[in-house]
C-alpha cells in the first residue's frame, strides 16, 4: 500500500544532556588507595561526560543543519495563488491523485492555507458539470486549473483556450487521442499534465498466468469516454498474442452498468476493468455480478485491488499526482510554460493481489506470484 509522506517543516530541538553526580564527596580517611580509586573515577566520569558533550553537540549541528536544509526545500513560493481542480468522478485512484497533487505543490514551496488557496470541485461523472466547472474557473480568473481525469481535462482546454490560464491534467490515459497533445507529444495550446496509460501487455501476461485456461477476457467501457476507446484498442491489439479474445460492451451512463455486467459475464472467463471513471464508480456492481458467476475481475490500478479485484498490474496514483504538482509548481514559479512541457507517463507498473477476493469465487492464486506483490491484502475493504 502507498505510503504518503505529507510535507513538514522540520525544527530541530537542542537536546542537553546532562550528568548528574550522586553520592557524597566525602573521602574515605582509611587509606590512600581509596582515595585515589575516588579520584580515577572521577577523571574518568569527566572525561566521558566531556567525550558525550562534544558529542551531543556535534549532532545537534547536524540536526540544525538537516532541519536547515529541510526548510530551504519546503520554503514558500513568494506571493498569493489560486489553483481551481476539477475532478471528474469520486472514487479512490483519483481522489489518490488529487491528494498527491497538493502534496507535489508543498514540496515546491505551494502550501494550501499559507500561499495557495485551492477550489475544488467534483463532476461526479458528469461531463456537462465538468464544463460548467472549468468554466467557472476561467470566470474566476485562477492562477491555473488542474484537471483529473480525460473528460475533466478536455472540458478544461476548451474553457481556457483564449485565456492565458495554464491547464496541468492527471490521470489522463491517452492525451493523444484526446486532443491534448499532439503525435510527438507536445502539448496543444498551454495545457499540459500526466498520463496514467495501462500497462496493457503486463495485465495480459498477468492474467494468463493466473488463468493459464481462459480464453475470454471482458471489458466493460463507457463509449464517451475517450480514453477508454483507445485503451480497449490497445487490447484488442495484443490480446491475441497472449491467446486472448476480448469481448467488449460499451454503455452510456451509470445506469446502464447492471445490465450490462450481468449479461458479459455469462459470456467471458473473467472481467478487466480500466479506469474508465463511469464504470469505476459503479465498480461494486460489476464485482457483484462476476462473483455470482465464480470470475475473476482484475483491476488497473491498487484501488480497486483493496476494493475486490483479484489483481492488478497497476500504478500508484499517489505517486501519479506528486509528479503532476511538481509540474504545476514549475508553471506556477515562471520556470516554464504549459505550452513547453510535453506530456509525462509513469510507466512501471506494480503487481497488487487481493487473496480475500480470490478466495471468495474458489480461485487458488500461485504462491510464487503472490511472492512477488508489491503490495498484497487479504480483506477487501468497501468505503
């Protein structure tokens, strides 16, 4: 599981030690030799008391100097910012990124509540309330936008387009096919962000292993959803070599997902799901329906691992959204523009295993690949 480090200014506190004599200093008038056992004694306990004050002072420098360097890193950016972020749904990858987002600006001296007020908002999958978002912020003339996911990112570009308000996105999987950045991968106009595209040749592979018998793969996408379509593209494209069909069904809205689920898994040996937003907010239902039919879905990304799917050859949306504020803060600070910086991917993907949700529909998982989870959970926990 990810560990978030929040960002903090670090003080570093004299520590004085001290030693403190006991006993009376009374000599003893039997002999010399008591006498002068007392005074070596005494010698000693000066020299070791001097040995651990030059000591202790010299890691108190240390310490003031690592503090020292500590809160050069996290100083505040000079001046007062706006930042509004729209988010396209809620559910945990990409309220992860959001969350990493903010840190990725701490760490470059962007603190909320000291120089950066932030307004956030959530389309709650809706792509007309994204529009109206974005245009909102353009309204209220912040500093900049950041965008979580594709449709919250191309609501944002086509918002700010004639302003000169920067966008930085997230979670975007395919700019390209969204029209946010061009073949090579320079931006279109002054927007810019992070891509959070699938591994998808490493899910095949995985999902063979622990299926070695399947044959069938389902996919459920929402057909508005641009980086969907050119994701499922991507795996029609190599399913095959890992001897593999997919079968897709494309629905309209959320409602739609329930009928949907129920009829493909009666068809498919197991689910991938993608990080389609519509489908990862109903991602219950689908989980629901595969488990009545005994098959497996596996995830895209830890999330949905922790929440009941088996697997996932994922990213760490945590990670995903520091890297997009660290973007962010470079456009903020002057450094360079939006319109400069090509797109970044994160693109080593990690192994995450749910044995609780494999246990639920009888499914035994190797031990060998259970071995080589970066992160494995044996309850799965729905919010």
């Amino acid at each position: 599981m990810k560990k978030k480090v929040l960002v903090s200014i670090l003080t570093a506190s004299m520590m004085v030690v001290s030693l403190a004599g006991c006993g009376d200093n009374r000599k003893s008038a039997d002999t010399e030799s008591a006498e002068s056992a007392t005074e070596t004694v005494a010698e000693e306990s000066t020299a070791d008391a001097a040995t651990e004050e030059t000591s202790t002072e010299e890691a108190t420098d240390a310490s003031t100097e690592e503090a020292s360097d500590e809160t050069a890193t996290a100083e505040l950016f000079e001046g007062e910012y706006t930042i509004g972020i729209s988010q396209f749904a809620e559910h945990g990858s990409l309220d992860n990124c959001r969350e990493g987002f903010i840190e990725g600006l701490a760490q470059n001296g962007f603190v909320e509540g000291e120089n950066l007020t932030i307004q956030f908002q959530n389309a709650q999958a809706d792509t007309a309330t994204a529009s109206q978002i974005s245009d909102t912020f353009v309204s209220d003339n912040v500093n900049l936008i950041c965008a979580i996911a594709t449709p919250s990112a191309m609501s944002a570009y086509n918002s700010a387009k004639d302003t000169e308000i920067p966008v930085i996105y997230s979670a975007v999987s395919d700019p390209v096919g969204a029209e946010l950045a061009s073949e090579d991968g320079t931006p279109v106009g002054n927007i810019t962000g992070t891509s959070d595209a699938l591994a998808v040749t490493e899910q095949l592979e995985m999902i063979r292993e622990i299926l070695p018998d399947a044959t069938k793969i389902g996919i459920i996408y929402t057909t508005s959803e641009a980086n969907s379509v050119s994701t499922i593209e991507e795996y029609k494209k190599y399913a095959a070599d890992y001897g593999f069909e997919i079968v897709d069904t494309g629905i309209n809205t959320l409602a739609d997902l329930d009928m949907a689920a129920s009829d493909l898994v009666s068809k498919v040996d197991c689910i991938n799901n993608l990080t389609d937003n519509t489908v990862v907010s109903g991602l219950q239902t689908v989980i629901t329906a595969a488990n009545d039919a005994g098959i497996p879905v596996f995830g895209s990304e830890v999330e949905q691992v922790k929440v009941g799917c088996v697997a996932s050859m994922g990213l760490d949306y945590y990670q995903l959204g520091i890297q997009t504020g660290e973007m962010a803060a470079s456009v903020l600070k002057g450094e360079v523009s939006a319109s400069e910086l090509e797109y970044q991917v994160i693109d080593e993907p990690s192994l995450y295993v749910n044995t609780a949700a494999a246990d639920k529909i009888g499914l035994t998982l190797d031990e060998e690949l259970v071995g080589t989870a970066a992160e494995t959970y044996d309850t799965i926990t729905v919010e």
